[in-house]
C-alpha cells in the first residue's frame, strides 16, 4: 500500500476520477506561485533594504492568497491585517530607526554565498524527496470542510473559534501572558535611558 | 555476635572524628591530633575485639561439611541483603540447590582442604600423609567426590565452619528493588579492620611529629580521619553499590593528601594525575558492576553475586566481561601495569601518608575488592586448572616491571613506591593464581613491613632536611640513627624475604601457590611463567633495597646540616612496625610443620579463608621445602650481589661521590668488584691449591665470574634503567599523558569551530538539519 | 488541485528563507527572512486542514501571532545593538567565541 | 446598545469546556502572579521595586502549594480531552521548575539590584517564563508544547540582553534570539508535517497514526517531521551539533540568567523531548534511537573536548552542560527495550543536574562579587580567603564530575543502568562512550577546583567579601539538595517511581 494511502487515502481515495481539474484555481496558484517565488528570491537577494521589505509585501499577500485558496478565509484575513498590517510596517521602523541606507548598497550579504546555496539546495533535495516520495499526486479534497456547517462561511470561522476557546484555551491565555511579556521586554530593551 | 553486627561503628567513628576535627579540630589544645589518635585508637581498639571475637567465634562454631553445613553457614546473612543467601540457608538440607555440578566441585573444596587439615590433625599424619587430598585437589572441579563425600568428611571433620555475618538497613529503593546498605562481616573483612586501624594508628601518632608545625595540621588530620573512614566503609561493604562510593571515596581523600602541600606545583598536579588515573579504573569498576548485577538477577549484593557465581548459574562469558571490567579497576587502583604511573607520583604526598596509601589503605583497594569477588574471576577467568590468565599476567609483569623499575631511583620514596607497585603485583598474580589466602597473607605482612620502610623514609627525610634523595643528600646515617637503621634494616630483610621473617612465609606462599613448582601439585594451576616472573622479582626486590640501604646508611654524609635521630612519636611506630614485620609470619606458618603444637599452623588461613557457598572451590598449595630454599636463596643472592656491588666500592673508597649517580660509576663499581673477586681468589684458593688448578680458577674468576657478575650487573642496571627512560617514563606516561593531550589537541580544534560568528552558527544549524533528515530520510525511508 | 503543489511551495520558500539568514548580513534583513519560513510553515498548516479539520487554522493563528511577537523581540534587540554599536550588522558579532 | 447587538448573534452551540480548576493552579497562580507583578510595576513604579524579588519569590513558592496538593490527591487528571494532562512525574517536574526559579530568583536579587538593569520587569519576565515550564510539563499537544515553549524562550531571549549597555550582553541576547527561532522555524516546519500525518495536534491520536502507517518505506515525510521535531528541541537542550548559541549567550547573559537558561530551560527542553518521544515518537524507535545515539554521542564527546580547552568558567560549564545534556539524551536511545528506566534515569538526572548546576552558578556569582571575572585563574587561592565557599564549589564540582557521595553520581549511575539494562548493542556502546567521557569530564571540572585549592590568589588580592544572605540561600538550599540525592537516593528514586506512568506508555 502506497504511504499517501496510509496517510491520507482514508479519507479521500488517491486519485479521484470524478475529481476535475480546477482550472481557474490553478491558473491563480501557478501564477502567484511563480510570483511569490519571485518575490522571496529578491527577499534574499536584492541591495535595497526597502525593496526587501516591499518584496516581502508580495510573498507575504501571495501567502494570503494561498489560505484563499485553501478556503481558509479567517486565517486569510488575519494575514492581511497582522502581517501586511503591522509586521511590514514594525519592519519599516526598522529599516528606519537602524537608518539603513535608503538606496542600494552592496554591503548587506556577507561572504557566505556558496555555503547558503549548498545548504539551501541540499534541504530543498531533502524536502522536495520526501514530499514526492509519500504524497506523490494526492488530490486536495477539502474533506474535513464539507462536515462542517453552520451559518457563516462554510461553519469554519465558528469552528475555528470553538476550537480556540474550547480545545486551545490554555494555549490561547499563555499567547496572552506571551504577548504581554514580549510587549514589556521589547519596551524595555527598545527605548533609550 | 554483637560485634559483628555493629561493626559499623567503626567507619562510624572515624567519620565523626572527622567531623570533629573539622570544626573543632583548631580550637583544640593539640590542632586536632588527639581527636584523631583518640578516635583511632578505640577504633583499633573495636577492631581488637572484633578480630577476637571471630576467632572465638570461628572455633566455637564447628561444623560437617557438605551443602548442608554450607548452607547453614549463611545462616547469619540477613535475608533483606540477601535473598540468594537467605534461601541456601533455608534450604535445609541444602541439596536441591546445591547440585550436579556445584555439589562436586563443593565436595572437591573439601576434599582440597582436607589435604591441609591433615597437617595439624591430632591423627598424627604427616606432612606426605594425606593422599586422599592429594589425589583429589588437582582435579577439583571435576572430582567425582559427589559419590564419595566421606573423603571430605575423613580429612576434614575437625574443619570449623566461619560464618559470614551480614546486616543491612534499607538505602533506598529504586523502583520496585530495594537497594540495601550495611556490613559484611567475615575473616577477610576482620582482616583488614585490624590493619586498617593500626596502621592508621601508628600513622597518625607518626604525623603528630613529622607534620608537626604545618600551617594545615588540623586539615591534615581531618582528612586522615576521613581516609580511614572511606576505607574502613568500603571494606566492610555488603554491596557492590556501596563498595563504588567506598572506593570513590577513598580516591577523593587520596586527592586531598597527596596534595597537601599544594603550595608546589608538582604536587598538586600528582594529585591531580593520581585522581585522574584512578578515574579511568573507576570507569571499569562501575561498568563491571553494573554487568554484574544483571548477571546477578538485578541485585547489588555481594553474597548474591558470589553465590550465583560458584554455582555456576552465571555465564561464563558476563562473568568474564565482568571480572575484565573489574581488573581494569584494579589496575588503576593497586597500581597495576600499565596505570601504575600515578603511584610514584604520588609521592609528592606527606610521607605518613604515602605509608597508609601503600600499606593499608587506597592501593590494596584493588586487591581486595577481587578478593571479596573472588567467585567472580575464579569462574570468570577459569583460574582452575589452567596456566595462564588476565589476572595473573597482570600482575606477574607488574611484580617483575615495578621491581626493575625501583633499581634505577635516587629518591628513596619512588623506590619504595616501585616497590609496592611489585608486591601489588605478587598479591594480584596470587591471587590469579588461586592462591586466594597466600594473597591475603602477603597483603597482611606488606603491610607491617612497607608502613615502617616509609615511615623509616620519613625518619631519614626528617634528619635530612626534607630531601628523600637517598643518592646526594643522605649517607652513613647507621650511627647517626641507630633506631630508624634497624628497623628500616629489618623491614628490608623481610620484604625480601630473609627467614624467617614475615616476607618469607607470605612470598614463599606465593610462591608455591603458582603450583608450577614440582610438589606443589596442591595448587590450582600450573602457572610456570608466573613462578620465573616472581622469582626474578623477589631476587630484584632484594637487590634493590640492599642498595637503598647502602645509599641511606652507609658511605658518608651527603645532605646539608647534621642529621640526628627522630624523636620517640617517630622511632615508636617503627619498632612496633619493624617487630611486627618480623613476626607476622607465624600466623600462617605451613601445614606441613607438624612438629610444632597443634593449632599454630595455618591459623591465618583457617580464621581469614571464607567458608561458604559465597566462596569458590580453592585448593591450597602445599609447602615445598625446595622451593622456599630456592626462594630464601634468590632472596640472598639479590642481597649478595647488591652488597657486591655497592659496599666493597665503598672500601675501595677511590670514586668521587658525585659519580655514583651516573650509570658510568655502575660500571666502575663492577670493576671494583673484579677487583674484590681477583682478591678472593688469588689470596684465598691459590693460596691453597697452586698450580695449573690455581690457574684454572683464576682464568675462570678472572673471565667466567668476573664476566657473570659484569653481565648480570649490566644487564639488570641496564634495562633497569633501559625500561625506566623508555617504557615507564615515555611510553607508558606518554600514553596516559598523550591520551590527555591529544584529547586537549581535539578540544583545541574543536574550539575553532566555535568562531562567534552567528551565520556560521546559522549555516552549520540548517546543515545539520539537512544533512541529518536526509541521512535517515534515505537510511530509513 | 494537488497536496503536493502548496507542500512544494512551502519546501521553497523555507529554503529561501534558510539561504536568507545564512547570508544576509542586515539584521533587519535577517528578521524577513525568518518571516519567510514562518509562512511556508502556516501554508503546511493550513494545507493540511483542509484534511484534518480546524486544528490547523488554529495552529496557524498561533503561529502568525507568535511570529509578530517574535518580530518585535527580534528587532527590539537589533535597536538595541544598533545604539550600542551604530551597526546592525550582525556579521561583526563575534567578540565571544571559542 | 450591547444588548440588541447580542441579540443579533446566532444561536451559539458553543459549549465552554469545563475545567478542572484543581489541576490547572498552580498555572493559575503563575499566571494571576505574574499580572499582579506588572500591575504594581505599573501603578507603584520605583516604590514597589524593592519588594519585587519577594513577590516573585511568593508567587513561585504559591504555586507549590497547589503542586503539592495536587501530588497529595495522586490522581491523574486529564483535560481538554487528554491534550493536558496532570500526573505523577509532570508534578515532579513542575516542582522542579518552581524551585529552580525561586534559586534563580535568589541568585537575581542583589545581582540586579546592584547592576544596571531594569528591575521589576525582570522578574516579570521569568515569572512568565516559569509558566511555560509549568504548562510544558502537562502538555500532550503539539500546538501546546509549541506555544509553552515560546513562552519560556521569548523572555529569555530578553533576559539574555537585559545588561543593556553591554556589547556582550547584547550580542549573547540577539546569538541566541536568531538561533532560537531558527530552531523554532524547523521545529513548526516538522510539527506542521506531523499534523499532516498525523491527523491531530495531540501526541496520543498521531501516536496511534504513527502506529498506523506503521514503519514502511515510502512515507519518508514521517522520519522527516520526526527528525525536525527533535531537532527543534536539541537546540533547546543545546545538543551538538545545535549547541552553538549556548557557550556565547551564558557568557554574556547576566550570570542569574545563564543558571536560568542552563537549567530551567534546558530542563524544558527535556520535558518536552519526554513529552513528544516518550508518548509520541515511541512508535518509531527505528527512527529515534539512532538520532539519540547520535546527538548523545556528539553532545558528550564534542562538549568534553571543547570544555578542556576552556578559560573562562561560565563558558566551561556552558560545554559542560553540553556534554551532560549528552548523557541525559542517551537513555533515549534505549526507549525501545527499557523504557521505564529510560524515563526515571531522565527524571533523576535533570533534578541533580538542577541541584548542582544552580549550585555552581550561585557560587561564581558570589565569587565574581569580588573578582569581577570569570576566567578560571581569577578563582586562584580562593580557598585561602573563602573557604567555605571553595568547598561548597568543590562539591558542585565533584558532583558534576561524577564522584560519589554527590549527587552527579547517582544520576550517571542511572543512565549507566538504563543503557545497560537496556541490552541493546547501542545501549553498551553508549555506556562505554559514556564512560570515556565522564573521564575526560573529571578533568577538566578537577582542574577548577585544583586552582581555588592549590593555585595563588591573583595580585595577592584576599580580603574576602560578603555575600547576600539571598545567595547563601540559593547556595545552602543546592548543597543540601546535591549531598542529599547522593548520600540518599532513595528521595528520588521515590518521587520518581513512574512505573504506572511508563505501563501507561507501554504499546
């Protein structure tokens, strides 16, 4: 029996004949894939400092995109808003108060080129082998959604609060406490005295 | 009874007078010092009475042989230390656990011992009398005596069973065991008890003078104290468990004494190394434990271990990884080949001290921890029966290694520290011999007479302005210390084995125990390369402390200053040391002297040997009037040819003194020799036969002699000195010194690795996590 | 639509975002790169909920509120450095090592 | 207003899960405390600063009293559906925690107070820290352990920088923060993939699921997400090749947080790898107990030799907890054969290591009072001048090198039996390399205590100097508990008899 089988099959069978191709689904994947991927190398590698940060707006919306497609929409939403929201802005700030050079500069990588690449190459190698080797080409299915009912989108965004409040309550008060702490330690170390 | 059961005070009296000393200890009249004698003294004083009442005990105790008696032997095991002991004991008659093989190989035993009985039987047989024992000791094991339990029974009824007398309260629990401490009472551990304590009496009132005005006088004694304590606490211990921490504890105080005067640099460092050494041992002796108590059924206890290890329902092979592990630990311990290296280092340590390391205390650890598991090698290693094993090889190359080595050393105290590492050596190889009791006997007399020759050195190095270097600041000291010349002269004569001084009776024991001699066959084996070791040992040993003698008390003066004779707290401890030295062979003077009063032969034997399932199936070497000749002979010879050597270059008085440290003046005291011999012979014999038989003998003094003497000469100061350069100080202390370098090389390189730089961190993180996922992504799947 | 395409797209970004902290220098640049893998992460979460039910979203929630928090922290010490050092230049570090 | 907006919502079949109040207070009592401590640090500011480490030490010492009522009531309580869960050893591990940062709390007070540091925000911090270490203890569920384990390393990462004007500080601060979330992007990266396969966030359902797909090729996706698990935990418990950040952050960390980091957080670290292995990961001990093999043979090995070469005594004990953090992951290695003793060998290793550890830290911070230093010669002569304190250090020492009586001999005596017990060619094979190493250890360890012993005073400076009775708590209450374990492990081989724990593990 294949490995997907075991996984996932349960649930859907592997390859679905009545499953069609999405098409407008996997024009929009295909194509914000390749612009997020884009997008992500210039992340790395571009000599602005701003452009990064702007670059990272793109993968970050292409991340977004993705949970759209995902149906995922409340986690989609909380993307929009905290990290294009607030991450890229605290980023900017950053960009600012460390007064990084607003133009290009050739000095933001440092002589660990080649090693980044190996290393990168060798996990992708690693990673990509062990996806293709156990999923190979498992259909997504949206199984676990179609269960669920209710009055707003597909049940899941009550489902997803039901779940925090009910099974993750205890994890929900500890990102509490954390946000509190990381808030106060960073005013701490942040400001000047 | 009650003695035995509260042996533990003992070690507990210690420890408190450690404690004592260490709070009150500066605040006291003498600094401490008389806490500690007072407190070592009662428990000298327990330790008395202890040892008497197991005699008395042991005689009052008479019992047949057979499972039955064995089993009833172990009647006074408590059964919450023991269950394997508790349920030979239940069992009553004892049969059903002692069968097949195990009931032959017991009946064996006695049919072994019978053949020393026989000695001292009021039968009247003689010393060639017993042939039942004789014709059934060598083949011990396999003796068909199960059908014929009555030759036991002849030779041995007036046999008295000594009774292991074990208690211990609950230490702790893990998980659903039950892990005991508590006390192990036999002769062995009596035993030692009493040498423990006495040595450490002597050493401590020794201190009182020779650390007398140190600036860490209280400390010293606290940690005295402390020493007597651990190692009182691991010889009475009745667990494997409690026999770590004995031992460990005992290497810590070493650690602390040896680096007493820590304000020098190689001190604190030899107590560094010696700790160290002892680490690479206690590594063995941990993992062998704990093999062994899976071997054991999941238990720790002493008895368990050693009963399930002679019924034989232990694999041999754990037995033997077990009992390999464990002479790892005594090689490190008791200064065995190869880790010997920390014992002459050592040295840096306060001389009392070094005499308690060495005579009683740290280094006869090792030996007696195999001693207390004896089952353990005897089965592991099969002593029985064969010719050569770990142990004893061990220990033989150790005897003969330590004893060269000793030739070759100007500081006194190295040559006495070489010295033990060789009488560590007899006792190891003794006991890998099976020569169970010529071992514990040897451990007993060495301990008189090395105590007083390091005590004797600390006399002389207290005449001499605190140098131990025999060879330029010491010399013609006999006059000027007439007390510490005669005891020190008499210890001499006894660790070589003068007769009949205490040396001879335990070395000659040794001797016959290898069973390679013939009329020996009493013996468990026949180790012949073992008895050649040993003998060339003992005739080193001899040499060489004629030639210490020399360096020290004769010739002239060397050191600075004028030396005088130590006051009574010094010179006391050595006339009682000296005396004992001399005596204490008539504790275990051989079977085979029916002549004298029934009841003193083999008497340390008798009330020291274990009787019980916890022992194995040892037979006992006969004396051998040849061998104890030849033994007494080596011995002389040794003396002999040192005296040849040494001496008549004095008479001839025409070398500088600063030569005699060179190997050149060896040589030149050769040909002084020549001389000497060319005198004997041409005033002597050709003063009575002329002619060409004059001749002849001069042509052979001239040549053959004077070339033996020239050859022997050479070739021991030679390789002495060959071996000493080479092996001991460059290989083997560069092997233990290069593992540590090397080691310290890696780390070095290793350090770069770490270069501060967070992307380097980075890279070799997500490098790791590559490399890591794919090697098992592909391995595993 | 296929598991594999979103997993795929996860796998990459997580490398870039690996080859971006091991090289970029910038401790600002360092922190968006680290926003790069977090993401690939919530993309497998959320992949796959769609199987298993809501217990990924959650899981992506947390995951986008610790990551802000992560942030902040992160570049509270990088304005830390930055007025000790007048450099954020996280490449120069090495005072402690060996 | 409110009102007609509420009556807008729908009908909600929202059921609140009922809770067991009993078994989460001690968290409770964290958490309240920890609120209270920020609201007076807010409204009281400088007035109430004096009294912070009192109420930080109050608040921890609080939440012992519920622990102990709870070990007192001896049930097992589960829940939120068996994704937390309150037993025997998680309250073993909680006291741990709580007494090990009320040592911390201790060692803090007067070193903060004197230094330049923002005060009552520090214990603010470690207070909610210590909230992480509690809920890691119960935690069956990834999403869980996750969230607990970023809160006890976000303050951290804080802490490791809180001497704000030192280079050091401050770099120790951002080494470990990068690394940390290093090791926390590959730890979501594989918890993300153990959802995958494993159907759920708690340990139990992917247990099964894992035992479900069972150990066939082909599903290289489950030895991936295992292996990035474990990893992301290693870093935690700074194994090698994962360590890196760990000898520069305890150098430059202010000394009370290093002992926080070196033994609160490593401990974390191990309660969450018991957590995950010992109810999860079990199912594949194909895959687990050679990366234990592995990282234990590379943690001891490589933290000895590098610790050799040492000069500074905080990076030295930096590669010391390496190399005993590689001792403490070999018994996972046997988790297969001898699970029960692999899980208490554990137990009792990390509340020694707590005790001695903590112990060693107090001392050099009372030593560095007078020497500003932390180089090894610096500790010169100290004997002369403060001998008590040498000998409380030479006993920390001795235990952490292994010597009988102290307690660092019995907890590698533990691992000893459980790597042997476990009768496995890797178990032997580990005992051995163990055994090595903990001769390779003793001297280096040794060689601090031969230089307070035997070594001269620096520039012959020996007026000795106070120390904080806070610091002699922190020191008294280590030794007692060092010599204590040693000389009577039956304390706890007592409290950590997990054998109904382990039967429940048992497949």
């Amino acid at each position: 029996m294949n490995s997907a089988a075991l996984i996932i099959a349960e649930v859907v069978p592997l390859v679905t004949p009545e499953t069609t191709f999405d098409a407008p689904a996997n024009v929009v994947f295909a194509v914000q894939a390749v612009v997020m991927i884009f997008a992500a190398l210039r992340v790395v590698t571009t000599k602005n400092v701003v452009h990064a940060a702007l670059w990272l707006v793109v993968v970050l919306g292409g991340v977004g995109l993705n949970y759209i497609l995902l149906q995922a929409e409340f986690v989609a939403v909380t993307q929009f808003l905290v990290y294009l929201g607030a991450v890229i802005v605290l980023f900017l700030f950053g960009v600012m108060l460390t007064r990084a050079p607003l133009g290009v500069s050739d000095d933001l990588d440092n002589n660990q080129k080649k090693i980044g690449i190996g290393v990168g190459v060798a996990l992708l190698a690693v990673l990509s082998y062990a996806l293709i080797e156990t999923f190979g080409r498992s259909e997504l299915t949206f199984a676990a959604y179609e269960g669920v009912a209710g009055p707003n989108t597909n049940g899941r965004t009550q489902a997803v609060s039901d779940a925090i409040f009910g099974q993750y309550l205890i994890p929900f008060e500890m990102l509490s406490l954390l946000l509190l702490a990381a808030l106060i330690g960073a005013i701490v170390l942040a400001r000047r005295d | 009874m009650w003695f035995f059961t509260h042996v533990w005070i003992i070690p507990a009296l210690m420890a408190l007078s450690f404690l004592l000393i260490l709070f009150f200890g500066k605040k006291m009249p003498k600094k401490g010092a008389e806490i500690g004698i007072v407190f070592v003294g009662a428990a000298f004083v327990l330790a008395l009475l202890t040892g008497g009442n197991w005699i008395a005990w042991s005689n009052n105790n008479p019992e047949g042989h057979g499972p039955a008696a064995e089993g009833a032997a172990l009647a006074n095991v408590d059964p919450s230390c023991s269950s394997v002991a508790a349920e030979a004991a239940a069992v009553g008659e004892g049969v059903e656990h002692v069968e097949g093989k195990t009931e032959g190989k017991t009946a064996g035993k006695k049919a072994g011992e019978g053949h020393n009985e026989g000695g001292h039987s009021t039968e009247g047989a003689t010393a060639a009398a017993p042939p039942i024992g004789e014709s059934a000791a060598p083949a011990a094991p396999a003796a068909p005596a199960a059908t014929e339990p009555a030759g036991a029974e002849k030779g041995g009824h007036e046999e008295v069973a000594t009774r292991p007398v074990v208690s211990c309260i609950n230490w702790f629990e893990n998980g659903d065991q039950t892990i005991s401490i508590g006390t192990l009472v036999d002769g062995q551990s009596v035993l030692l008890l009493i040498v423990v304590t006495l040595i450490s009496l002597l050493v401590h009132v020794f201190s009182t003078d020779y650390v007398h005005g140190d600036r860490r006088y209280t400390h010293y004694f606290a940690f005295l104290s402390l020493f007597t304590a651990s190692m009182l606490f691991f010889v009475l211990s009745e667990n494997t468990l409690q026999m770590i921490v004995g031992w460990e504890l005992v290497g810590v105080c070493s650690f602390a004494l040896i680096g007493h005067w820590w304000e020098e640099k190689p001190n604190s460092d030899a107590a560094l190394k010696a700790f160290l050494t002892n680490r690479v041992g206690d590594i063995g002796l941990l993992v062998g434990v704990i093999v062994l108590y899976f071997a054991a059924g999941k238990s720790f206890s002493i008895m368990d271990l050693n009963i399930l290890a002679n019924e034989g329902e232990i694999s041999h092979n754990l037995l033997l990884i077990g009992s390999l592990c464990l002479i790892t630990a005594v090689m490190s311990k008791s200064g065995q080949f190869i880790l010997h290296t920390w014992l002459p280092d050592a040295m840096a340590g306060p001389t009392p001290v070094s005499a308690l390391i060495h005579a009683a205390t740290m280094v006869v650890a090792g030996v007696y921890m195999v001693a207390r598991l004896y089952p353990v090698f005897f089965e592991g290693l099969s002593i029985s029966g064969s010719s050569v094993n770990a142990l004893s090889m061990i220990g033989a190359i150790t005897a003969l290694f330590g004893a060269m080595l000793a030739f070759v050393q100007k500081d006194i105290k190295k040559v006495l520290a070489y010295s033990t590492v060789s009488q560590l050596g007899f006792m190891v190889t003794a006991l890998g011999v099976g020569a169970w009791t010529a071992a514990l006997f040897h451990l007993f007399t060495h301990a008189f007479f090395k105590a007083c020759l390091f005590l004797g050195a600390g006399s002389l190095s207290h005449a001499c302005h605190h140098s131990f270097n025999m060879v330029d600041d010491m010399g013609g000291l006999r006059k000027i210390m007439p007390k510490t010349f005669w005891t020190y002269l008499v210890a001499t004569a006894a660790l070589a084995g003068v007769f009949p001084l205490s040396g001879f009776w335990s070395k000659d024991e040794i001797l016959a125990g290898t069973g390679s001699f013939p009329g020996t066959e009493g013996a468990n084996g026949e180790y012949h390369v073992m008895l050649v070791m040993l003998l060339l040992a003992a005739f080193c040993t001899a040499a060489y402390m004629t030639r210490t003698i020399w360096y020290a008390f004769y010739g002239e003066y060397r050191g600075h200053g004028t030396p005088h004779e130590s006051g009574p707290r010094i010179t006391t401890p050595l006339i009682i040391l000296a005396s004992l030295g001399a005596i204490a062979g008539i504790v275990n003077l051989p079977a085979a002297f029916d002549f004298l009063p029934e009841g003193t032969q083999t008497r340390f034997e008798h009330y020291v040997e274990p009787v019980g399932l916890y022992f194995p199936a040892i037979s006992h070497a006969g004396f051998n009037p040849a061998l104890a000749v030849i033994s007494v002979l080596v011995g002389l010879s040794g003396i002999g040819l040192a005296y040849l050597y040494f001496f008549k270059d004095a008479f001839a008085g025409l070398h500088g003194l600063a030569e005699r440290n060179k190997v050149a003046a060896f040589f030149k005291n050769i040909l002084v020799n020549k001389y000497y011999f060319d005198w004997l012979y041409t005033t002597v014999i050709v003063g009575f036969v002329k002619g060409p038989l004059a001749r002849a003998a001069n042509w052979f003094s001239a040549n053959v002699i004077d070339g033996t003497v020239n050859l022997v000469g050479k070739t021991a100061v030679g390789s002495g000195s060959w071996v000493y350069k080479n092996v001991d100080q460059k290989v083997v202390d560069g092997a233990v010194n290069g593992a540590g370098s090397s080691a310290s090389g890696v780390g070095a390189m290793l350090r770069l690795t770490q270069t501060g730089r967070i992307q380097q961190y980075a890279a070799l993180f997500f490098a790791a996590v590559a490399i890591l996922a794919g090697v098992f992504v592909v391995v595993i799947g | 639509m296929f598991l594999n395409q979103f997993l795929l797209l996860s796998a990459i970004l997580f490398t870039i975002g690996v080859y971006g902290v091991i090289v970029r220098k910038n401790g600002v640049l360092v922190l968006m790169s680290i926003e790069l893998v977090l993401n690939a992460v919530n993309i497998n979460l959320i992949v796959f909920s769609t199987y298993w039910g809501v217990a990924g979203q959650v899981f992506a929630l947390f995951t986008i509120a610790i990551a802000a928090a992560e942030v902040g922290v992160g570049l509270a010490i990088v304005l830390l450095i930055y007025r000790n050092q007048r450099s954020v230049d996280i490449d120069e570090l090495d005072e402690m090592k060996g | 207003m409110i009102a007609t907006l509420l009556q807008l919502l729908p009908e909600a079949d929202f059921l609140s899960p009922t809770i067991d109040w009993h078994a989460i207070a001690p968290e409770m009592v964290i958490l309240v405390g920890s609120l209270v401590l920020i609201l007076l640090d807010s409204f009281k500011l400088d007035k109430a600063k004096p009294f912070m480490p009192t109420l930080a030490s109050l608040v921890l010492l609080g939440a012992l009293i519920p622990v102990i009522t709870l070990a007192i009531d001896g049930s097992t309580r589960v829940l939120f559906g068996g994704s937390y869960v309150v037993d025997s050893m998680s309250l073993v591990l909680k006291a741990l925690f709580l007494v090990s940062a009320y040592i911390v709390v201790l060692m803090s007070t007067n070193y903060v107070a004197d230094g330049d540091y923002w005060e009552s925000e520090y214990y603010s911090l470690i207070v909610a820290a210590v909230l992480g270490m509690l809920v890691m203890c119960s935690a069956r569920d990834l999403l869980m352990i996750f969230v607990a384990l970023e809160l006890l390393s976000i303050p951290a990462y804080m802490l490791a920088a809180w001497r704000k004007g030192d280079e050091k500080s401050n770099e120790a601060g951002l080494k470990y923060y990068l690394m940390g979330v290093f090791a926390s992007a590959v730890l979501l990266y594989g918890m993300s993939l153990m959802y995958g396969v494993g159907r759920s966030t708690r340990l139990d359902v992917i247990a099964e699921n894992l035992v479900r797909i069972g150990d066939g090729r082909g599903a290289p996706i489950v030895t991936l997400a295992m292996i990035f698990v474990i990893i992301g935990f290693a870093f935690k418990v700074s194994a090698v090749p994962f360590h890196t950040w760990a000898p520069d952050t305890y150098e430059g960390a202010p000394t009370p947080v290093t002992a926080f980091l070196a033994v609160a957080s490593k401990t974390a670290g191990f309660v969450a790898l018991i957590q995950i292995v010992f109810y999860c990961f079990a199912a594949r001990p194909d895959i687990i107990q050679p990366v234990f093999a592995v990282l234990a043979i590379l943690s001891m090995t490589v933290g000895n030799l590098i610790a050799l070469k040492q000069t500074n005594v905080v990076r030295m004990l930096a590669y010391s907890g390496i190399a005993q953090a590689g001792f403490m992951l070999a018994p996972f290695a046997v988790i297969e054969t001898n699970r029960e003793q692999a899980l208490s060998s554990i137990v009792i290793y990390l509340v020694i290591y707590a005790a001695m550890n903590l112990g060693a830290f107090a001392v050099i911070i009372a030593i560095t009072r007078k020497t500003r230093s932390a180089e090894i010669t610096s500790l010169g002569g100290l004997f002369s001048y403060m001998p008590g304190l040498t000998v409380v250090m030479t006993i920390f020492l001795a235990s952490l090198a292994g010597i009988p009586p102290f307690g660092g001999w019995y907890a590698k005596f533990g691992v000893w039996q459980a790597l042997i017990g476990g009768n496995t060619a890797l178990g032997y094979g580990l005992a051995i390399i163990m055994a090595i190493n903990t001769v390779v250890a003793a001297y280096y360890y040794l060689n601090v205590a031969k230089t307070m012993w035997f070594d001269e005073a620096p520039d012959g400076d020996t007026a000795p100097v106070k120390i904080p009775f806070t610091l002699i708590g922190a020191m008294g209450i280590t030794v007692v508990a060092t010599v204590m374990f040693g000389v009577l492990p039956g304390l706890l081989t007592n409290i950590s008899d997990f054998s109904p724990v382990a039967a429940a593990l048992g497949r």
